[in-house]
C-alpha cells in the first residue's frame, strides 16, 4: 500500500517543526502528530523520521497507511556485551545497526526503544556476555526484587590444575580461609572451560573461588539469566526480550 499523501502540500517559506507539518497535512492534533512520528509512521523523503522537533521545509512527508495511535510499548533488550564495557559503550551499542538479523522476537526497531533503558544484574567484573536492559517497570522491579533468586550461568575460561574434589566442594559451598562461599553448581565444558550456575554471585566471586581451588581465570561470559539465554546473539548485537520469555 502506497503512503498517504495530501492532495496539495502547503508551500514551506521557512523550517518548521515536523509535528507541526504532520498537523498540516493530516489534520489530527499534536498530541497525535507527536504519537505517529515517534511511532516511527512518518517519513521524511521516504527517511523515517522519529523526532518531532525535526525541521522540514520543502521535502515530502508521507504517513504510514497502517499509522497507529497506541504510543510505543516499553521493550526489554538483551545484549551481548563485550569485557570491561562501561554504560556508555553499552548504550553505544544500543542502535538498530547492531540488531541481531536473526533475533527470533523481532519487531519494529523504534528509536524510542533505545531510551531510558535501566541497565539490572551487573556483570563479574572482566566478564562478558548477557547485559539486560529494560524500560519496562515490570521488568526492572523483578530485576531489582528477585534478582538475587535468580540463576546466573557463567561460562569461565581457566588455567591450572583443579584441587583435588574441586566441584565437590563448590557443590557444597566451599570454605577457603575463613570465607564460606554458597553452594553453586560446577561442571566441565572442556579441558580449559568451566561452567557456573549460582545465585547473586557478588562482585569478584567467581575469581576468588577459582584462585581458591587453584585456578586462574582467564575468560568469563555471563551466558544465562533465570529462564532467559544469551544462546546464539553475537558479541556487541542486541535482540528484543520475547514475550513468553520469564527470567
């Protein structure tokens, strides 16, 4: 279907506001201007334009004909995120440009969704992988109130040689010089590679167990959080958390 067009455009003597063209042409109100543009239903020479105070003189600008009136939903991001990266090289990454081609929940990428997204359940310092950010209060008040219940799986990168009954011990919850450790789940993936499962692992910790049990750590990738994986997002991309996904 072809965009909606007026039958004859106003002539432009000077920039204006893109809302204020939208009311022009469209004849609805500002309030519905400022929802269908940052609603990403309004195009500026065929650009989607989501900012009303976008100045436009003479170009044309076309509305959706399926322009919806519901204002953007809130929408929960997860991301693979590099080492070390700090908030604002994680809400860097947060651009349609780095939206994973394959995410299974997709929709339509808004500007908007990349706006006041609250950032939960930090990583291990050092570590990469599954970054939750969320605009969705819902969302974030879970984060915030039960995160500590939630199962965190870690996959970390070691050299040395394990103590003897290593896992064991980390299954009953290790006690190294006076520091009880949690119980948490441990298992080889490899000669090299360790998984973790645990709750509320504090800053640190999955380091200190491992140098407690003679191993160094030389990666670690957060790669699950409760119910929700990282599964196959490629590091630095982003995908939309899916509807029937619970943490």
């Amino acid at each position: 279907m072809a965009a909606l067009l007026p039958a004859e455009p106003p002539r432009m003597s000077e920039p204006v506001r893109l809302s204020k063209r939208v009311i022009e042409l469209f004849g609805c109100s500002r309030r519905e201007a400022d929802l269908y543009i940052t609603g990403g239903w309004v195009s500026v020479d065929g650009q989607v334009v989501e900012a009303p105070q976008f100045k436009v003189e003479g170009q044309r600008v076309e509305l959706h004909p399926e322009a919806s009136l519901d204002p953007v939903e809130p929408v929960t991001l997860l991301l693979n995120c590099a080492a070390d990266a700090d908030n604002a090289r994680i809400q860097q990454s947060l651009a349609a440009v780095n939206h994973w081609s394959d995410d299974p929940h997709t929709q339509r990428v808004l500007h908007g969704h990349f706006l006041r997204q609250e950032q939960s359940l930090p990583l291990q310092v050092g570590a990469s992988g599954l970054v939750v950010l969320s605009q969705d209060w819902r969302t974030q008040r879970k984060l915030r109130e039960d995160g500590h219940k939630l199962e965190q799986e870690y996959l970390l990168e070691v050299s040395g040689e394990l103590a003897p009954n290593g896992l064991e011990r980390l299954k009953k919850g290790l006690l190294h010089k006076g520091v009880q450790f949690p119980p948490c789940k441990a298992s080889w993936q490899s000669e090299q590679r360790l998984r973790f499962a645990l709750k509320n692992p504090q800053p640190q910790q999955l380091r200190q167990m491992c140098a407690a049990l003679g191993l160094t750590v030389l990666a670690m990738k957060r790669i699950r959080i409760g119910g929700v994986p990282m599964a196959k997002l490629p590091l630095g991309q982003w995908r939309y958390l899916g509807e029937k996904e619970r943490f």
